[in-house]
C-alpha cells in the first residue's frame, strides 16, 4: 500500500505546473518545455482542441437559427455574460453561463469569463500595445499605488521575444509612448482614416497621432508560422469563432500545440483548481490541489515550481484560498494586501460622426484591426485636473444602405440591388487609465460556495472622482478633434456600463519592490513563497491604457525563463 | 380558450347560425413549435400571405417561396422578451378585423393595407390598444422578413452568394470603379 502511493505521488509529480491555459499560461507553458521542463498545465474547462473544436467556424450566416442573435431565454438566464459584445450564437460555448460560476457583485461588476482550453485567448481583440517607460514610470511620477519594480529595458526583449513568435503586424510609427516593436506588414488604414491622421497633424503638430493598431494576426512571413501549423489571415473577422487557418494567436493555434510537441507537456483540463499546497516544514509551495469538474474528486498534483495564470481575479481567488497556518490570510498574504489595488479600463464613453467628404471612395475586403490613438492626456507633464489619460479605438466605414421603404416589388428590387451608399461613419471609444486602490478589492465570500464547494468571490470595484473627470475630457477633446477635421453630426455617448465589461480586470497580486506594499517581486516571484510565480493580469501594479494581454505574454516568458535560471543554481 | 375555438363551439352550439368569417377552422391548431406564442396555423397562414406581399415572388423566388413566416416566428418565439410577444400576438389576432377580407384582395390594395396599419398609433383605449399592436405586429413582421429573406440560404447561395473570405483591405477604392456593391461578406 505505502510502495503504491508513493508510485501513485511520483507519477503526479512534475517538474512545473501551470495554472491556466489562456494567453499567460500557454505562454509560461511554452517557455518551461522549450526548455525541457517537463510541465503539467491544469486548465479548470473543458479541452477545446485547434481546429476539431471549433464549430462553427466555417458556418454561413443562414447556419444559426436566430442569426446569430442570443435567445430571450439565454439572456434571462445570463444578464452578466449577454452584455458582452461577443456572447453571440456564433460564439457563446467560449463563454462562462452565469450560473456555472456565481460570485458576489457587492457592486456591479460584469465578470466576463472564458474556461476551456486556450481561455480567453480565443475571443480576445487580438490588440497588441507595447508598453513604454510613461507607462511603467505612472505610478512613481504620479504618487499612486506603488512603484513598478521593473521598466521598459527589463521587458522589450520579452516584448520582441513573444511578438516574434505570435505574429503581430503593425507600423513603425517611431512613437516614444507606444514603441516599435518586430512587426509584419501594417494593416492600411482607409482614406477617411487617413484624411483624420492628417488633420490632427494639422491641428495639433506633433501632440497627437492615430495610428493601425498592432493586431497578432498574421500578415506576412508565411513560412515561418508554417512551422506552427498556422497560416495568414484571411480578413474573415469571424475570429470569436476559433481561426481554422490560425491567422490570429490563440494559445490553441500556437503556443499550446507548440508545447505539446516538445514532448514535454501534459494537459489535464476539467481541473478546478482549489488551492496552492504550501509546505510550513520546507517553506515552499510543493504542488496544486484540484478538484475533478466530473468526479468533484480532490486530487493533488507536486512540483517545485508553480506558475499561477488563471486570469486575473481567479489568481486572486486561488491565493486567497490557498491557507495554512503560515499565510491564514491567502499564499503569500504577508502585507494583507493580497486582492486589493483591483484596477481595471474604463470603456465607459464613445463618440461617434459623419463625414460629408470623400463622397466617391469605399472600402473593399476586410481586415482584422482598425485605428488607434495612444495616451496623450497628462504624457509629459500632469496637465489636467485627473491623473494619467486615454487611448482609444478609431475607426472610418461605409457601407451600401439598401433602401427598405414601402413593401412589395418595389422593396424586393430595391434589397437585392443596393446602389446607395451610405454616408461614411466614423466612431471612437476610450480606454481609459484606472487607478488602483486598496478600497477595490476582491475577496473570499464567508459563506456561499460555487458549485465546486469553492467559496464565491466578492468583487467590490467601482469608479472614482478620477474617472468622471476622464469621461468628460475624453468626450470633449474626441468632439474637438471630430469637429476640427470636419466630421459632422456628432454624437457622444457614455453608457456607464459596470467595470468589468472591459474584460481588462487587473492586479491584486501586484509587483512592487517592498514585501510590506506588494505580493510580487520583479521576477513575478511571491516575495514569501519564491517558487510560486504569478504573471497574469493579477500581477499589474497599473493598468495604463494599452490592451494588456501582450504584457501578460511577455511576463510569462521572462518569468519562465527565471523560473528555469533559478533551478539550475 | 383560444377565440377561435370559443366560436367554433358557439357555432355548434346555436345550430351553426352564428356568422363565421370564411375561413377553414378544421386545422386550426396551436402551433406547439412555437410554444410562447399560441399561434394558430390560419394566423401562420396570414402571416405567410403578408410576408408574400413585403417581399412577392416573381423571378426571384419570394418570401413564401423559402419559409420565412416560419423564420419570423423562430425569432419573435425566441428572441423576443413576453411584452413583445404579447404584442405581436394582439396584433396578428386584430389584424382581421382591421383588414377585412384582407386575403380576397388585390395585391395593392393589401400593400395599402400594411402600409396604413404599420402607421398605426395606440392611444388609452381598447381599440388604440389594438391599432398599437397591429403596427408593431406589422412593423416586427417587415424586419424579419426582410432579415428572413435576405440571410436565407436561397439568397446568400444562388442569388447574392456569400463569401467567407473577402480578401484583402482596400482602403480607398472609387465607386465608379466597381461594378456591384457586395452586401454579402
């Protein structure tokens, strides 16, 4: 009996395990078996495998029953998750259904969740943003929340590092907040686009630019990605569904098979992960412990090393959860801060226009990303009356407006011979800076339990004085820059929709240098607990106001990469 | 119990001397495909014959032609909250009342007829009520079946096909210089 568990321990040991299989995951995954870690990756949803678990991928429109609208039904029985731009039919088995995993709004807080294979990372906007020092340097110049341990010279290898490996097409636009980085070929912005860049140099020099987004699609250099089983973009934007050519990165297209392939990797999904092991005697993590989503069997699983990448506010779960009689409060929980300083991006306001110009151009074909406009509010110097600023999305279209008056022959030709088009539309949305806060925070809910006998997680994030004022400038200087470059019936919109709907929920588990103020370390490290890394979203000390994921990529890499450095002193 | 039910048993009831309007009561059932509605298979039928005049057959199949009365009820069954539906189903069973002898017509006179009731408005009274809920019953039905007719597979496979990869970005083309607008992918 004893010979067997201790066989039965021995084949669930493993040299790294990873916590989670989206896009910070995979990518820690992918690191440690390049390296020949033998790695186990636990990923709490079901496998969802490239390609072969893709539905509807290639379904036409007139395939989905309702057109690709959500049920009455669906959207009584998931009011948070049906707020979400992409819980559509054509997409809606990546999503979380609310009753799945219940949490507690103490207030509201749209919870936005992918769990299977590959996470998120198969309905993400595939925005790809490099940080820069104004971003890293925010809190230190700005006195809020802590200084970042680390800058931009620590991270821009590991920035190139994963942008090589993903695909990321882009612009050098030799902008100093938003550097270069290894691009393919740009995607073209359309005239109208271009007509607004050039009046913003007009109107305002060399303050502030809109540029094509960085988007990890693939558009250029096919031979290379070949190697991965992926192939160019196809301009579809069907992207929600899964890529069947792998044109976007996904860690079900790249990463994941990439590590599979090693040799090196297995991956158990169906594993809820309920906490952390901490051993008092050796003072270090030793494994997982997990519950089976079909058996609800407790199950253990060791190694010497632990990367948690579970998304964001699920880290923070897992470490709150994670108790012994070391760390009573949470793994690593030493400063008590550990699910506070919860930050998100504001996406409250929008504002949209005409433009009577240009009457005689269209566009042609698709693409898979549109304008962008990084930080310019408080860049320098602090210029306003709020801390920090906004980037936003820009984006020009037009479109044939079949004419649908009157009914009967005459509506017919009229639908099937469109020859009006409409006016161009233009439109913007903010992304705006958060600041983070001990009074946004995430904890464990005393009493109620998900459907794993977990205890629910109780969010309680909200808006600030801060934010407001930067929904207000943000309107007010998008109408300016509108009404400058001549767009006509313009229109501004805030929907204060909750925080969370975003889907860039980040930190309670962040960096800083000081034990006493952060959980983290430069290298992603727990300060108490050295072997357990946490590089997702959790980790972010700031949010700044690019899409983050590319930063969670390039964490997980370096933090790989300590991880295996540190094993071999 | 349903209304037609109630009068086709007055009718049997009195000897049969009750008036009744012309139309074929031994089918009409309760469609169970569209269980929130109680939709009747003559209602199914009108709607049929105002889908066919928002979108007539011709060369061009029309919107009988390829079941749209059935897509139109998927979606109000389905996709609709139950104040709309409500709604809807006022004004499919007002409708005969509004548009007497609606389907003996000649085809303008019926487009007349939907075009007037769609400008129908509702005020407090009982026959507001119901003038409301014939022109949102009017206007829901044109939307889907202009949705029904135009993202159906006949449209988007013979007729206008639709394409899965529209290839590359351009993003400054003339409009002189292209042929047909495509509306499909």
């Amino acid at each position: 009996m004893a010979n067997l568990n201790i066989r039965n321990k021995q084949e669930r040991t493993y040299e790294a395990i990873v916590i989670g299989s989206g896009i910070s995951g995979s990518w820690a995954a992918k690191e440690l078996c390049d390296l020949g870690v033998k790695t186990l990756m636990l990923e709490r949803g079901r496998n969802v495998e490239h390609i072969k678990d893709y539905p509807t991928t290639n379904m036409l429109p007139y395939e989905f029953e309702h057109r690709g609208q959500i049920t009455q039904a669906e959207k009584d029985a998931n009011p948070v998750v049906s707020k979400c731009y992409a819980f559509r039919e054509d997409a809606k088995h990546f999503f979380v259904k609310d009753a799945e995993h219940p949490y507690v709004q103490e207030k509201p807080f749209d919870w936005i969740r992918g769990y299977q294979v590959g996470g998120k990372s198969l309905l993400w906007a595939r925005q790809v943003q490099r940080w820069s020092d104004f971003d890293f340097e925010g809190p230190a110049r700005d006195g809020f929340a802590v200084d970042w341990p680390i800058r931009y010279k620590d991270i821009a290898s590991w920035y190139s590092h994963v942008e090589k490996f993903a695909g990321v097409s882009g612009n050098k636009d030799g902008l100093p907040n938003l550097p270069d980085g290894e691009f393919l070929p740009g995607y073209d912005l359309n005239i109208v686009e271009k007509h607004f860049q050039e009046q913003l140099k007009k109107n305002y020099g060399n303050d502030r630019h809109m540029i094509s987004a960085r988007c990890a699609h693939i558009h250029g250099n096919a031979d290379f990605y070949a190697q991965q089983g992926r192939a160019m973009c196809q301009n579809r934007n069907l992207c929600q569904r899964g890529c069947p050519f792998g044109g976007y990165f996904s860690s079900n297209s790249s990463t994941i098979p990439w590590a599979l392939k090693t040799g090196n990797l297995t991956l158990r999904p169906d594993s809820v992960v309920h906490s952390i092991i901490y051993d008092e005697e050796l003072g270090k993590a030793t494994g997982v412990r997990i519950i089976d989503a079909h058996s609800k069997e407790m199950e253990e699983f060791y190694a010497p090393v632990i990367f948690l990448n579970a998304a964001a506010l699920n880290s923070n779960l897992i470490l709150l959860n994670s108790t012994s009689s070391r760390f009573p409060n949470g793994l690593g929980n030493d400063s008590g801060l550990l699910g506070k300083y919860v930050a998100f991006h504001n996406y409250r306001a929008g504002v949209s226009a005409q433009h009577e110009g240009h009457s005689e151009y269209t566009t042609s074909g698709g693409r898979p990303t549109s304008g962008y406009f990084p930080r310019f509010r408080n860049l320098y110097k602090q210029e306003t009356d709020f801390l920090r600023g906004y980037a936003a999305g820009f984006s020009a279209s037009r479109g044939v407006r079949p004419n649908t008056e009157g009914v009967g022959m005459e509506l017919k030709e009229n639908l099937l011979n469109p020859d009006q088009y409409g006016p161009w539309y233009v439109g913007s949305h903010m992304m705006g800076e958060t600041i983070p806060k001990e009074s946004n925070y995430v904890t464990l809910d005393p009493n109620l339990k998900d459907p794993y006998g977990m205890p629910q997680l109780k969010i309680s994030v909200d808006y600030d004085d801060n934010d407001e004022k930067m929904v207000k400038d943000y309107l007010e200087q998008m109408t300016e820059m509108f009404e400058k470059a001549g767009f006509t019936n313009i229109r501004t919109r805030d929907d204060h929709r909750a925080p969370g709907l975003d889907i860039h929920e980040m930190g309670g588990v962040r960096m800083g240098k000081d034990p006493k103020t952060s959980l983290l370390n430069a290298n992603h490290q727990l300060h108490a607990v050295p072997n357990v890394y946490v590089t997702d979203g959790a980790s972010m000390t700031s949010t700044s106001t690019q899409n983050p994921s590319l930063t969670y990529m390039a964490f997980a890499a370096r933090a790989a990469h300590h991880a295996v450095s540190e094993s071999k002193k | 119990m349903n209304r037609r039910i109630a009068l086709r048993h007055l009718a049997l009831i009195s000897g049969g001397l009750a008036f009744i309007p012309s139309c074929d009561f031994s089918s009409d059932d309760i469609l169970s495909a569209y269980k929130n509605l109680k939709i009747t298979q003559s209602q199914k039928q009108l709607l049929g014959n105002i889908s066919n005049v928002i979108i007539p057959a011709g060369e061009i199949k029309g919107a009988l032609d390829i079941e749209v009365p059935d897509f139109i009820l998927v979606m109000v069954n389905d996709c609709m909250d139950s104040e709309q539906q409500t709604l809807f189903t006022t004004g499919i069973t007002a409708f005969p009342e509004f548009a007497k002898g609606f389907s003996s017509l000649g085809n303008k006179e019926k487009e007349a007829i939907i075009l007037s009731g769609q400008k129908l408005e509702g005020d407090e009274t009982e026959a507001g009520a119901n003038n409301k809920a014939i022109s949102f019953f009017l206007n829901t039905t044109k939307r889907f079946t202009i949705q029904g007719y135009m993202a159906s597979e006949y449209i988007q496979s013979e007729v206008i096909p639709y394409s899965l990869i529209p290839g590359a970005y351009n993003g400054s083309v003339l409009i002189s210089d292209i042929q047909k607008p495509r509306i499909n992918g």
